[in-house]
C-alpha cells in the first residue's frame, strides 16, 4: 500500500479517459488516496464490472493498479463500487513507480459493464440520445423524411423504416448516428426533440 497525494478524480459509473471529462462533471481534488498492487486480471474486472468487495478494508476509496494501468474506486458502505474514475497521465505516472507487490482481493463481479470503448463519451452520448428521440417518435411523416435522408430511398411502410433506422442506431453505425445528428441540427429540430 502506497499513499498517493494531490489528486484530481472524476467519479462516474464508467471510468473517462481525462480528456473525456465534461465541465459539468463532479471533479474533485483529494489530498491522499491510498492505492494497491493488484493483477491485471483483477484491475480489468474492477474497470468492466460491477462488482463488490467481500471484506472492505480498503475503505471509502482508493486507488486499484497493475504494471500499466491506475484507476480510482468509491464504494459505498457495504464495498459494492459506486464510482471509477481514471487519473490524469502524472498522477497515473506516480502511481504506477512504485515497486509494491501485488495484493490478493476477495471480490465478487455483480454484473458486466457494458460501455462501448471504441465510442468516445459524445458519440455514446448522442447515440443514447437518438435511442430516446425514437423511442418517443410518433410522427409518420418525420419518420418517413428521416429515413429518406439517411438512406436515399422513399419508404412507405412506417414501421419498417422506423425499425430499421433503430437497428442501426443500436448497432452503433456511426455513419448513420452522425448523420442523424447533423439532420436534427440542421432542422433545429434537435432541441425540440430533445426536450419531448
């Protein structure tokens, strides 16, 4: 165990990159944090899962590692995980000198994480946006308009223009999110169906 000083975190359900964190985000400087050597099996489950400390002795929060990679935890108080956040690249740095021996953990994973890290946290962000805009979309000939713009073709049959514009939002086709994005924007209506 090692004390780590002067650190900024980001807690999230999902651990950002520093360069994904929003301004709006609950950013929060902490004096000291203590951090572990664990193996990198054991950190890649605490990154993707969400899982529980079977006897927290670690406390409120700290900082799990192995030779290449530090992410911070909170937990509440029965030591299922409520937070992660990763580090800004020198305080990661200090972390990962150290020459600590790696400590065994009693966990058990409660559920996979599922976050899409090929996405950044913008692009995730309006995609799950779209999944509420057509969720709550009802307008026939919105429908039919969106489907012309995005593919080209006129599509009488409103249900299967609205399936499958949402299959390919849900299969994460970044063309198509993009241009969707780029269509709500430009028609102003972006905003409009974004407060529906």
């Amino acid at each position: 165990m090692r004390i780590i000083y002067d650190v900024l975190l980001n807690y999230n359900k999902y651990a950002y990159e520093f360069y994904e964190w929003n301004k709006n985000d609950n950013i929060k400087h902490f004096k000291s944090i203590n951090s572990y050597k664990v193996s990198k099996k054991v950190l890649c489950d605490f990154i993707n899962h969400k899982f529980k400390l079977n006897n927290n002795e670690f406390g409120k929060m700290c900082i799990f590692y192995d030779d290449y990679r530090a992410c911070a935890f909170e937990f509440d108080k029965n030591g299922i995980v409520k937070g992660k956040s990763y580090m800004l690249f020198d305080e990661e740095e200090d972390v990962l000198n150290s020459n600590d021996s790696i400590i065994n953990i009693n966990y058990e994973i409660i559920k996979k994480q599922i976050h899409n890290k090929y996405y950044t946290r913008k692009t995730q962000s309006d995609v799950n946006l779209l999944k509420k805009i057509f969720k709550n979309m009802d307008n026939e000939s919105l429908i039919k308009y969106v489907y012309y713009e995005c593919f080209d073709i006129k599509e009488s049959n409103i249900k299967k223009a609205y399936n499958k514009l949402l299959s390919h939002i849900n299969s994460n086709d970044i063309k198509l999110i993009n241009k969707l994005i780029k269509l709500f924007h430009s028609k102003k209506r972006y905003k409009i169906l974004k407060n529906r």
